[in-house]
C-alpha cells in the first residue's frame, strides 16, 4: 500500500472465492501465466551485503541452496528479473556469495522475554522469543503469526469452544510458505522446535510434527515484491490495514475488513451490528451458541451440562482439558504469552 492511497486495498468482491482467478496447484509450482508480474524493469533500493567464496551458496537465516527434507526451492528459472532483484526478492544470492543478516524485524518481545541484543550483525535479534505484532498505532496485544501457529501445533487449531464437541484438536497437517526469503531451519525452530520438550499434555494433545514446504509461487503484494516495482516511485510504502478471511460456507465466504472492520462501514455504523467482522470473538461465539441450540440439551458433552454457563469467558474456561493443556503449554514454553483480562470476555 502507498502512503497517499486512501483504500487499504482494491474492493474484493463477495463473489471471488466461488470464482477465484487462480486456481490451488496441487504441486506448489507456479503455472506460466503467474510469473508475468515478475518482469520489474527498476532497480531494487535495498542492497544486499554478499561474501563472496562460500561455496554452499547459503543465504544465512534465509534460505538453502541444498534442497532439506519438506522444502521446495522455488522455480525463477523463466524470471526476468536481475541477479540482485533475484536475491532480494527471493533471499538467494548470486553465484557463491552468501547473503549477511539483511532482515530485521519489527515485531517487539513480549515484556518478560530477554529482549534482543542489538549488536551489529546476526546477534542483532535474539530467536525463540515471543513478539507482539509490529504496528504504527498503538502497541497490540496480538502474538506474531509464529508464535501463534506454534501454540497450534500443540493446542489445536480449533481453540476452546469447539473443544466442547470434539475428543481430540484439529490440527494442521502441513504449512505452505510462498516464495520469498526463506530458511527452512528458522520455520522448523519457529512451529515447532520451541515447544519439542512440552510434556505431560492431557489426552488428546501433543506436540505435532507439521510438514513445512516452500512453493514456488510468489506473493505478488508481499512487501519485497511491491518494493522491486515500485524502488523508484515517490512515495513510500506503509502497512496495510486490510484482511481478507475465507471459508467454505455459502452464506458469505468472505469477511473483508479494513483496520478491524467490514469493509465499506462507515464511522456512524462502528458501533452497529453492521460494523463486526463475522470472525470476531462476539461473531464466533454467537456461531457457537446457534450451534448449541440445534443440539438438545441431553446430547450436550457433560462440560456444558453440569454447571451453567453464561459469558464467553466461562464457555471457554469450561472447556478443562483445553484449559489443562494451554496451562501446560505456558509453564513450559510461553511463560510470557500476553493474555487479554477477564473482563475483555465478559459478553455474553
């Protein structure tokens, strides 16, 4: 998103996600006619620190130049961009050079985490600590996307209201990463290296052993990508505040939202009904107690019969193994996990 643009991102019709322009390949290559954006005639602003002589052609914390068990190298055989746009948009170096520490990020730790070091070179960051979202507003209580999908993989993708009307978590199978930069050691240490050691899980849970791939298709609106085609335009590139969710349900597949609400809601609808994304917690849990009252009460699972059970709050607090499991979790990885207070789940 450019500074001076208005829309956080171009209108997405409702329609979309029964007819998607592209269609999932089931081999993680990207066809032909996806690589046409790739022909970026400017040069790239950000340069790279190369050592020449490493023989292995490894970008460092980036990406391999051996293929490692579940990774796809990506397919820039057929791009068109320059050896240096190569490796900047990619993460991989040209010829035998290795690429030295060139990302950082923002996201900040957690308080009660070490922090990082901030010394010059690879030591800048320290790996393994929780970290809120980067953001130019106000500092977010939301955990970074690692750290969530590493919760997960030992938790469940399904949280704790469903845990109420399932025996075991759903988990994820496997996580696909787009072409970009890319380390294969870093994902594995990120999911799932972290919490290896979490034991005495309740039945049911564990940590999982996700399978982590690369594609070869490329982001066409990831930051490196927009930043090589636009490296000599005036304005500056900013966050975008968009969110595009999708599901497999006919009602509305798409819950498109613009810094937190539907797209579209204007400043006098922010407090209506209008104005909640369908995957807000209130939206969920109204999902949730639909759900409930399609089901009769005698078929209920004991966690939601033998006590009554009002607020959002206690609906999840109710689901114990759950609860049992996250405790775990949090005694022996992710002691500093931010949690919203009580009172942010007191609706009901």
């Amino acid at each position: 998103m450019l500074e001076f643009e208005d829309q956080p991102c171009c209108p997405v019709r409702r329609d979309w996600a029964n007819n998607p322009s592209v269609e999932a390949s089931g081999d993680l290559e990207a066809p032909d006619d996806t690589k046409k954006w790739e022909n970026l005639g400017s040069p790239v602003t950000k340069k790279m620190r190369l050592e020449p002589g490493i023989p292995d052609g490894v970008a460092h914390h980036q990406s391999s130049g051996h293929q490692e068990s579940g990774l796809i190298p990506p397919s820039i055989g057929s791009s068109h961009l320059t050896a240096q746009e190569l490796a900047t948009v990619t993460g991989m170096a040209p010829g035998d050079a290795k690429v030295v520490d060139v990302y950082r990020t923002g996201a900040k730790c957690v308080p009660g985490e070490a922090g990082d070091s901030g010394k010059p070179g690879a030591a800048y960051h320290q790996v393994g600590l929780l970290r809120v979202k980067p953001g130019r507003g106000d500092r977010t209580c939301s955990l970074s996307c690692s750290d969530k999908l590493a919760r997960w993989n030992v938790l469940g993708c399904q949280g704790a209201l469903l845990m109420h009307l399932l025996e075991e978590p759903i988990y994820l199978s496997a996580v696909v990463i787009g072409r970009c930069p890319y380390s294969q050691e870093a994902m594995q240490r990120a999911l799932t290296g972290r919490c290896q050691n979490v034991s005495a899980l309740p039945k049911g849970f564990g940590v999982q052993e996700v399978k982590i791939q690369q594609s070869g298709l490329l982001f066409e609106q990831s930051r490196c990508a927009v930043q090589a085609k636009r490296a000599d335009g005036p304005s500056r590139l900013v966050p975008c505040g968009a969110a595009i969710s999708w599901s497999a349900v006919p009602e509305q597949p798409l819950d498109v939202t613009a810094n937190g609400f539907p797209q579209g809601a204007t400043k006098k609808a922010v407090r209506c009904l209008q104005a909640r994304s369908r995957i807000s917690k209130v939206e969920l849990f109204r999902s949730f107690q639909k759900l409930l009252s399609n089901i009769s009460e005698d078929k209920w699972p004991d966690s939601l019969r033998m006590r009554k059970l009002e607020t959002y709050h206690e609906y999840k607090e109710g689901a114990s193994a759950y609860q049992e499991a996250w405790s775990v979790l949090r005694k022996q990885a992710f002691g500093s996990w931010i949690r919203n207070p009580p009172d942010y789940h007191q609706f009901k």
